[in-house]
C-alpha cells in the first residue's frame, strides 16, 4: 500500500528520533508509522530494498535497523531530510511507492531572517509613504519608486511562474516543480526572486532614508547573493544538463545583460 500523501493531517506526531519526525500510530516491532515531514518514508510499506538510497545525490537516508518488521529488518531513515533539493528520484523510483517528498522551505533560521526582510521592505517603504524620506532627498525617493515597480513582478516572480510553467506535482505545492521554468522574467535572470528581494530592500533604503533600513537590508542582501551558488548546486543535481544549458544561456542577476539576451534570442529558444 503507498504512502498516504495526505500523512501529515491524517496522522498523528508520535514523537521524534534525532530531530526527525515520526508519524503514527506506532507499535513496534510490528508497526512503525512514517519517519520524516519533508522526505517522508513508510517504515510499515518500505521493503528495504535500498533504491533510494542508491540514487539519493544528497545522501539524506541513511540505513536503519528494524528487527523483528515483517517487511524488513533495516529501513532507510531520512536524516538529512533538509539537505533535499527535491529532485525526487527516490520518490519516483520506489518500487512499493513508500516515499513522498514535499516542498520544506528554509529552515528556522532563514525563515526569521526572511521575516526581517520583509518587515525591513514595508516598514521602510510605508514610512517613506507616509511620513516623507527621513532626509527628505527627492531624486533617491524617486528613484526608490522607480526600483519598486520595476522590482515587484521579480519579487513575486516564483508565485507566478511556477503554478503555471513549473509543473508542480499533483497535490503538492506549486515550490515542488519538476521542470525548469524559463520563459518570462525567468528568462531575463536564471533567480529573479532574489533580485526582487534585493531590489525591494533597495527601494525601501531610498524611499524611506532611514539609516535602520540601510543597516538591515545591506547585510541580508549581501547573505541572499551568498545563498545563490548552493542553490544552483542543488538545481544541477535535480535537472542535470538541462539546468546546465539554461545557465550557459540566462545570467544569474545581471538584469542588463539578460534583457539584451533576451530580445537578441529566437523565439522558443
């Protein structure tokens, strides 16, 4: 029997091992729920055939002893769940479909980080709205709500090309894409979420004025641009030499260059 797609509101948490969920019900030897909340797998229909392990670019399982499970007596057991960059082979490749991976997002930390930017985007923009900029310069201020309409279809860019051009799996999140998206402004920029991210922060700088924003928005944009070479690992590995060739093609963040190779490409190329 497959894994329940719908585990995590049809079940319940029945403790941790290592920091990694375990969803019930529970009742070793026999019965041993689902280990993991974004590389999920069913301990009771895993046959420990080791497939996903084999095929894992990440090394996120690791093997489990499981004495006494009428299935098997080792299990792979999803340690590194956070180190998935979705590829989905092991899903994909399960024989008895016991695996289901799933969208996790950014860990804690990066989560209360983007919580900041996104205070650090309103704040600095609501307060240049309402208030005037803070050292009252207008060509800055304009030029802040130059970068804004220019920088909010890049922020929002992920919310709208990926529903549509992404392929999300059936019942999953429109984050779990399984095709490389390059049309639109993901054909002038390879991230242009991060580019709206900073340019956003940018805007709120100019607009607001306020040496705060400058003092929250510089680092992070700076942690942002860091965070971009790790990503794109993680896509070559998912999309292999399809992602490879849409890099020879589109800049990473240089929106000059990649509007003129945009309008200089053919079309469907």
């Amino acid at each position: 029997m497959p894994i329940d797609p719908s585990y995590q509101k049809n079940r319940r948490k029945a403790g941790k091992e290592r920091g990694i969920a375990i969803w019930g019900p529970v009742d070793p030897p026999e019965k041993l729920g689902i280990y993991g909340t974004y590389v999920a797998v069913d301990w009771d229909t895993c046959t420990g055939c080791g497939k996903c392990i084999e095929v894992c670019p990440k090394q996120v399982f690791e093997w489990k002893d499981t004495p006494g499970h009428p299935t098997s007596e080792r299990k792979p057991f999803p340690a590194n769940e956070l180190g998935c960059v979705e590829c989905y082979r092991c899903e994909s490749r399960c024989p008895v479909e016991a695996i289901r991976v799933v969208f996790g997002g950014a860990p804690a930390w990066q989560k209360a980080v983007l919580l900041i930017m996104f205070a650090q985007i309103f704040v600095g923009i609501s307060y240049g709205t309402m208030f005037g900029p803070y050292y009252g310069l207008i060509i800055p201020l304009y030029v802040g709500w130059l970068v804004t309409v220019v920088g909010l279809p890049f922020f929002l860019a992920t919310a709208i090309y990926f529903p549509r051009k992404g392929k999300p799996q059936e019942g999953k999140s429109s984050m779990d894409v399984t095709a490389v998206v390059e049309t639109g402004l993901y054909g002038v920029v390879r991230h242009p979420q991060y580019l709206g991210c900073m340019m956003m922060m940018l805007a709120s700088i100019l607009v607001s004025q306020h040496w705060l924003s400058a003092v929250i928005g510089v680092p992070i944009a700076f942690w942002i641009y860091s965070e971009i070479p790790e990503e794109e690992e993680g896509l070559i590995l998912k999309f292999g030499d399809e992602y490879r060739s849409y890099m020879e093609r589109v800049p990473r963040l240089n929106i000059v260059s990649g509007l003129y190779s945009y309008f200089k490409r053919e079309p469907g190329k």
